[in-house]
C-alpha cells in the first residue's frame, strides 16, 4: 500500500514541473543548450570589443601577453578553425591570420562579427541527432563529434574573455559580465 501511495506522490510532485516546461527548441534540447551557451559567451566577448576605446586595443597587462585587439583577434580567427570543421568545410582562414592581419579596432570588430556570423551557421545546423555525426578535427587530432568542436569553440571563447575581464579590470574597467 505504502509503494504504490509513494509513487503517486512522487509522480505528482516531479510530474508537475516537468510539464509546465517549454518544449526544446527545433533540433533538440542538447542543441538548444549548445546554442544558447555560444549565444552568452558571444555577447561577452562582443561587448568586450564594443566597450574598450580604440587605443585600449594595443594595451596589454604585461609584455609577455597578446594585447587586447590581439586577443580579440585571435578568437575571430580561431572561430573559423573549429566552425569550420564542425561543418566539414574547408575553413576560409588561417588560425592567425586576423590577428596578424586587423591591427585597427574597426578591422578587429569587424572581422569578429564575420567570424561570429560564420560560426552561427554551425551553430544552427546542429540538431541533437547530428551531434554525434563524425567529423575531422582540426589540429590533427584525427576524427571526433561535430559537438565537441562547438563545445570547445565556447570553451576557447569564455578562456580568453577570462583573459579580458582581467585586461579590464587592470584599467580600472567593469568588464560586460559584471555589468549584466
């Protein structure tokens, strides 16, 4: 008697909640997740671009460390490495090739928000069926998921806007993720 009492409880107190969810997204919940991950380490990483002034973008904390434009630069740049292999297209650039290219603010915004539409294309296409769908890595590493890239990218992105929180908070700056 107790068992099956037990189970309605337990049913009708974790049952409700789970219905009053929204639905995933079309592609699945896992995919949805990945978005929305990108979609906050983006907005950091943009507004950090936005914020600092243009001649913030030469500074660098100490010598043995890529300026701020650099950094920025970096990522736009890397973007297109892993994106690209995620949808198994010959990526348009080389990992450095931002960075050694855009030495400007204008140049370094402008070439992170082609790196960002680019990647949102990867980003979108993927559903939670394709996750797991093979691709090459970059860098040599062989064969892994389409996700894994897309996961590391977000990985990369947040690594390096941790470099740039600290940037900001040297010149006395509130970084964006602090403004939220």
């Amino acid at each position: 008697m107790r068992t099956p009492m037990l189970v309605l409880i337990l049913a009708a107190i974790g049952g409700g909640p789970a219905l009053a969810q929204p639905a995933p997204a079309a592609g699945g919940a896992i995919s949805q997740a990945v978005r929305d991950d990108w979609g906050r380490a983006i907005r950091n990483l943009r507004e950090s671009a936005d914020q600092m002034p243009a001649d913030g973008y030469a500074f660098k904390p100490v010598d043995t460390v890529r300026t701020f434009g650099q950094v920025i630069a970096h990522v736009a740049g890397v973007n297109y490495i892993y994106c690209g292999a995620a949808m198994s297209d010959k990526t348009p650039r080389q990992e450095d090739a931002i960075e050694k290219g855009a030495t400007t603010k204008d140049a370094i915004v402008k070439a992170l928000g082609e790196s960002i539409a680019y990647c949102d294309k990867a980003y979108t296409a993927l559903t939670d069926a394709t996750a797991g769908q093979q691709v090459d890595l970059p860098f040599n590493q062989g064969k892994g998921p389409g996700i894994s890239l897309l996961l590391g990218n977000i990985s990369h992105v947040n690594e390096h806007y941790g470099n740039l929180v600290t940037y900001f908070r040297v010149k006395g700056m509130v970084p964006p993720s602090s403004k939220q």
